[in-house]
C-alpha cells in the first residue's frame, strides 16, 4: 500500500473561553492514501471543521493545535512557519469552506478570486487564465460562466457562490482536498455532478479528499472510508461498506436511524436527545453516555478506549459495541400522514400569475440591456397546515419566489394574496403590521443574523415589533422556551452569532422566525446546514407546530428525501416557471415530467450504486432561456413541438398538474 498523502497522530486542538482551555479536538488519529476519500462525519459541535483547520493550519484566533502531529508529503505541517503553509495552500492542499457567503472576498469579482489562485501557484495570468477560469466555471455546473467571471459573490445565489469556492480549490489540483459540507448548498443534479467530477480528479490525478459533511447518502456513495466524531474524539473508524452494513457504535447507529424519507412518514423521526456537549464540559465516562438510550452503569465511569473493531481497518470507541449486523427498518410508506388536513377549504395563501424580474445592466453607462425573469407566472395555493415543497435546481428561482411571498422582493405582475388581502397593495405601514403573521427563515444563518446581537437579542427583536410588545419578563421565558425548542441550552442567550456551529446559527435562526408566532412560514434550505440528527430535531420540531398550531409551511429545498418525509404537496421550478405541481404521492412517486424524473434519478441513496448526473448539458442562462419549453435543450425525450412552443398546463388525475408536451 502507498503511503498515504495525510497521516493525522494524536490531534489535539484546544479552545479558549473565559474558563481556560478546553480539547475541542481530543487525540484524533486517521490517515488518507493517494486517491482515497476518508468522511468525517458526526454533528455540529463533534469537531469535524475544527479539525480540517487545524489540517489547513487556518484556526481561528481562540483555537490552538497543542499536541499530535499533521504529516503531509512528509512534513509536519504544525511544524511548518507559516510562509511554507501560503505555498501549500491553495497549490497542494486545498480547502472548500463549509460558508461561501464569508470565504469569498466581498469587493473581487469571482473571476478575480479565481485567477489570484492561477496566478499565485502557477503564474498563470491574462488571456490564458480567464479561459482556463470559465473551464472551471463549466466544469462546476456554473450557467453563463463568461458573464459571471464579472460578477461579484452578493450577486450569485449560495448554490452558485458554493460552486465558486470549489472551482477555485480544485483549480491547481492539489495533492490534498480538505472539503467541509462541499455539497450542502446545492441541488440533486448538481452534487452528483460535482461529486462525478472530484470522483474524476481523484482517479486521474490522485487527489486525496478529507470530505467533512452531515450528508450520509452522499458519504455512502463516495467515501472509501468513514469516520464518525462525537464531542471531539474518533468513536468509530470503518471501510464505508462496512459502516452502512450496520456500525458498531450507538452514536453511529442513531445518526443513520435519524434519516427521513418516505419510509418515516406517518411518525416521527428518531432523533437524537440532548445535544453535544460543550467542550469543558464533558462526562466523567463515556462522552455520549448521557444521550445513549443503550448506557450502562459502567459507562458513567469508565471513559472508553478507541480498539480494534470488526476487521483489521475498523475501531470502536465504545465499552459494549454492538454486534455488526443490518439496521432494522422503522415507519411504513405513505402518502398524508395521520392527522393532516384535506388539501380542500379556505386557502391561507394564493399566488397568481406571480412574476419577478430584474434588470441586467451592460455598457460603460451601466444601461439596461436585458432582464432576468427569476419568476415567469407562478401560480400556487397553500391551505392551513399544509407544506408545500418547492424543489428545482439552484437559479431556478426557488429563493426569489420566497421572497417575493413575503414581500422582500418587489414584484412585477401578479397577486400575492395572504389571509385573503392582497400583499402587494398595502401600504408600508399596514404591511408591517401583518409581518408577524408570516416569517422567513433564510438560507445561509451566518448573513442572516446580526453579528452586533446576543442571541437573546436577536429572539426578542421581533416581540419588540409587537404592538403590544409582551413584558421583560415574559420574553425572556419566551426566549429560553424558543432555545429549547430548537435543540439549544438556555446559556447560548448571551453569546453572539460567531460563537456557533453553521448548524447551530440555523437552529437560532429558526428560532427567531417562530419567535412571534406566524401562521405562515417560507423556509428557505431550513434544514441544509444541519447534520441528520438536528435535522430530525427541526423537522419533528415542524411538524408537531404545524399539527398544534395550525402553521402551514413553504419548503424550499433542493433534499428530497426531506420534502417525502416532511411535505404534503411539491411545485418543481426550472427557469423561473412550475413545470410540475401535486401531491407528493404524484410527484414523487409517479413523475410526469422528464426533469422531475432527472431529479430523483439523480438523489443519493444509502445503498444504491452512485447515481451519474441525469441531466446532459448546462442549466441554461436566465437571461436568453431558449424558446419554447425551456428544459427541451436538455430533455431525452423531447418533441419537435418543444422547440417552437411552450406547453400549457395538462390536469392529471387527483389535482397532479404538469407543463409538458408529451402529455398534452
């Protein structure tokens, strides 16, 4: 066996706080061979990103590496001045950040950020860089490259700005590429494309990949070996086969049960109770002993060694490791779950025609030249307690429609139309005042929520709106209630935002929206920064609202293992228009649309063989979208017809809708 590419010894990183220091990383060992991928996976606050910066030698100011070795090409790399680690970045080893919107430079253009790279580590500059740049774009499933070189990363949607920061670290191709959550932000189509292509770097070139993510179905389909960490230490190392087949650690068994899809609709998911603990507050035993439903008496005392588990190559870190075996399988196949209400009644929302468009401007004197029709007639309806899933890849127009239903996006035509009044008519103030009747939860947490606020602050922001405003008293019960409602200790209300996990931000984050009680809520990738454990948490969390309280919920999200477990009804977007609406049963379950039968074909699944990209093409540019059906460029199955025109809407049986000539 070659000698591997990274070998990590004995890591151990701390963190300062007001106590002193604390392992947030704790004696972590493992090792990654010349094209081999080694997933680290496990929840927010376990210490996977930590771990990768502390690889990177990129730790931010409270964190230190204190112990153990980082080997990289034969050098320790926390042994390296600083002045070497600029030349390895970015040329030998690179990294994929877990949060584009804060990598990418606010004042450069992406092109820019790009060939700074070419240029830095293989003096690549001018004409020669800016084509190898819109290869890179192409290669990562950008639309428009030439156009977006000029762009800067406010202006891309986080799909596009995630897609940016890969191109850019795999545009020397390194030796070594640390990737943490690479795929969160991204649609089903393109994953397995951005996966088919690091799979493709990795066989020509050797590439190692140090692949951090909460996503198991992707970790199934492209890492060789997994790592599982819980509060800052390896509890179970395994060839991937092995680790699906059925692992050997409570912990690990508990994450993969916490899976949703449609085999967990009809109850809820099984999360994981409690939460990681902190770092200067660990147990005197085992660490996960306080959450594990399988615990004995000597777990309390006896904190557990990492041993040789089942094979030569796997290790368990666990007093009484379960038997390997198969997972047993839990929830029956459905359609409505137990107690949701018929689709029929009153209507809470009602969109039509809805259309949104911007301006693209060109020229010295920065003239309007074209526009983008981000929204091209939408029509939609939501009952009380009902979810709908909007699904689609990213640019589609998932996010402006979400915007455009609450009213932070202007609209050019159309009625948004909420408890029966008409939105886009009221005046400023009369619209303010119905704003805590519905609420957004955005899609990145870290922009979302203001760095100058405590937690606490950021909670009661909205009560404050309130007329009237409830008493001190009664919002600060409000907020502990809210923390605790999303998974968070009542001590997280005095710290600010850059305290947390990505993870944690979104539960905060979804938190604040429910803060003043809305009948409606859009949320936008709600659950995509979660691992699966807090995923289940969030989404058992929605559900038991929404059954209580009558909430309904648009569900924007690119996971549709996520929209079979969680939504009623599913829209699926291309280019700014619905191409395919109904039930989940019928959407899902029996696709009428050849691009909605790409998605799934597309979707990860623990299991089944790597799903290839099922779409051939690119995604083409909102701003020139092709004539007729937009999607026949792309469509296996597309029609002479498809090109001239663009289908009306064909009713299918039990209110299954879908715009496709081959079923006119």
């Amino acid at each position: 066996m070659s000698a591997p590419v990274l070998s990590v010894e004995g890591l151990v990183t701390t963190v300062a706080s007001g106590a002193g220091e604390w392992p947030a990383v704790d004696g972590v060992s493992f090792a990654v061979a010349p094209g081999e991928t080694f997933a680290l996976v496990g929840e927010s606050g376990c210490g996977k990103s930590l771990t990768a910066l502390s690889v990177a030698r990129l730790l931010p100011a409270a964190a230190a590496s204190v112990a153990g070795r980082v080997v990289f090409d034969g050098r320790d790399l926390l042994a390296l001045p600083e002045r070497a680690m600029r030349d390895l970045r970015g040329r030998r080893l690179a990294m994929v950040f877990q949060e584009p919107a804060t990598s990418l430079n606010p004042v450069m253009t992406v092109g820019d950020q790009v060939r700074e790279v070419l240029a830095r580590h293989l003096g690549c500059r001018g004409a020669e860089a800016t084509q190898r740049v819109v290869s890179l774009f192409e290669a990562v499933g950008i639309p428009d490259p030439e156009r977006r070189l000029a762009e800067f990363p406010f202006q891309l949607s986080g799909g596009l700005r995630q897609r940016v920061m890969i191109a850019m670290a795999i545009a020397c191709e390194p030796d070594l590429l640390i990737a943490d959550e690479p795929t969160t932000a991204l649609d089903v189509t393109l994953q397995a494309q951005v996966l088919e292509l690091l799979a493709e770097r990795q066989r020509r070139t050797g590439m190692a990949m140090l692949l951090i993510t909460h996503d198991l179905a992707v970790v199934a389909q492209v890492a060789h070996r997994v790592g599982v960490m819980y509060a800052g230490q390896l509890v179970e190392t395994a060839p991937a086969a092995r680790f699906f087949a059925g692992p050997r650690h409570p912990y690990a068994r508990q994450l993969l049960a916490a899976l949703p899809g449609a085999g967990s609709r009809g109850g809820p998911l099984a999360s994981i109770p409690g939460a990681v603990p902190a770092p200067g507050q660990m147990p005197p035993g085992c660490r996960f002993e306080p959450r594990c439903h399988l615990a004995a008496a000597d777990c309390h005392l006896r904190p557990p060694r990492l041993v040789p588990g089942e094979g030569a190559d796997a290790t368990v870190r666990c007093l009484f490791p379960l038997q390997p075996g198969p997972l047993p399988l839990s929830g029956e196949d459905g359609g409505a779950r137990p107690g949701d209400p018929a689709p029929a009644g009153q209507a809470l929302l009602e969109v039509s025609d809805l259309q949104v468009r911007f301006p693209v401007r060109g020229g010295l004197l920065r003239r309007v030249v074209g526009e983008v029709r981000a929204v091209d007639g939408v029509t939609l309806r939501l009952a009380p307690g009902r979810t709908l899933a909007v699904v689609g890849e990213s640019g589609c127009g998932k996010t402006t429609l979400g915007r455009a239903l609450v009213m932070l996006q202007p609209v050019q035509g159309g009625r948004v139309v909420f408890e029966g009044e008409d939105l886009g008519a009221l005046s400023p103030g009369h619209l303010r005042a119905r704003r805590s009747r519905f609420q957004m939860v955005f899609q990145d947490p870290f922009s979302s929520l203001d760095p100058r606020l405590r937690v606490q602050e950021i909670l009661q922001e909205g009560m404050l709106a309130l007329d009237p405003p409830p008493a001190p008293a009664l919002r600060a019960a409000r907020t502990v209630s809210l923390l605790q409602q999303v998974g968070l200790d009542a001590d997280c209300a005095t710290r600010y935002p850059h305290e947390f996990s990505g993870g944690q931000r979104q539960r905060i984050a979804i938190a604040r929206a429910l803060a003043v009680e809305p009948r409606l809520l859009v949320c936008d990738e709600p659950t995509s920064a979660l691992d699966v454990s807090v995923q289940a948490q969030i989404l058992n969390l929605l559900r038991d609202l929404q059954a209580r309280l009558g909430l309904a919920y648009v569900f924007i999200t690119h996971n549709l293992a996520v929209v079979e477990h969680i939504a009623h009804e599913v829209a699926v977007m291309y280019l700014g228009r619905v191409v395919e609406q109904g039930s989940v049963a019928d959407v899902l379950g029996r696709p009428a649309h050849p691009y909605t039968r790409a998605l799934l074909a597309s979707m990860p699944v623990i299991g089944a063989r790597a799903p290839a990209s099922a779409l051939t093409g690119e995604l083409p540019s909102p701003v020139a979208p092709p004539a007729g059906c937009h999607f026949h460029p792309r469509c296996p199955q597309a029609l002479p017809q498809c090109a001239a025109s663009y289908p009306e809407v064909t009713s299918l049986p039990g209110g299954h809708r879908v715009r496709c000539h081959l079923h006119a």
